[in-house]
C-alpha cells in the first residue's frame, strides 16, 4: 500500500463541545471522544488547496495545562487531606 503525502498546517482552535462518554468506531472498533472545535483563524485557510470540511477526520493535539510528575502522584493524597481536615 502506497504512502500518501498529506501537507499539515497548525491552524489555531478552541473546543467548545466534548462529547460526554467515549464512542466506539464501528469499523475499527477504536475508541474516540467527538469534539467540536471552532477555528480561530479563519484566513489561515484561504489559501489552503485542501479545503477543510465537516465531518473529515483531523489530528488534534488539545493543550491541557502543565503539570509536574509530583502532582500528578500526590494530588489524589493532598485533595482527600483537605477534605478531612474540614469541618461542614
């Protein structure tokens, strides 16, 4: 099977919908999440000769924020000793 040379372009976004549970592809059976993003940039596709449309599958890297291995490790620990230690 030949490779086909697809062109990338980084055109900037922000999600606004994510879907609520996991869906299942049906004909590889890969698991997905179903995100609407709006383009924030749009003149960055007025000279795109593969136009971008609906539906068409995209890769997606969605910035998250930074954090550290150590919070990631002792955050379950620090959120549950703030909870004790408080009185309702």
């Amino acid at each position: 099977m030949p490779l086909i040379k697809i062109p990338r372009q980084k055109i900037p976004g922000e999600v606004t919908i994510i879907s609520a549970d996991r869906l299942i592809d049906e004909r590889t059976t890969e698991p997905y999440y179903q995100v609407l993003i709006n383009i924030k940039d749009y003149t960055l596709l007025a000279d795109n000769k593969n136009k971008l449309k609906a539906g068409m599958p995209v890769d997606v890297f969605i910035k998250t924020g930074d954090r550290s291995l150590l919070n990631y490790l002792f955050k379950p620990v620090l959120d549950r000793l703030h909870t004790s230690l408080t009185e309702e």
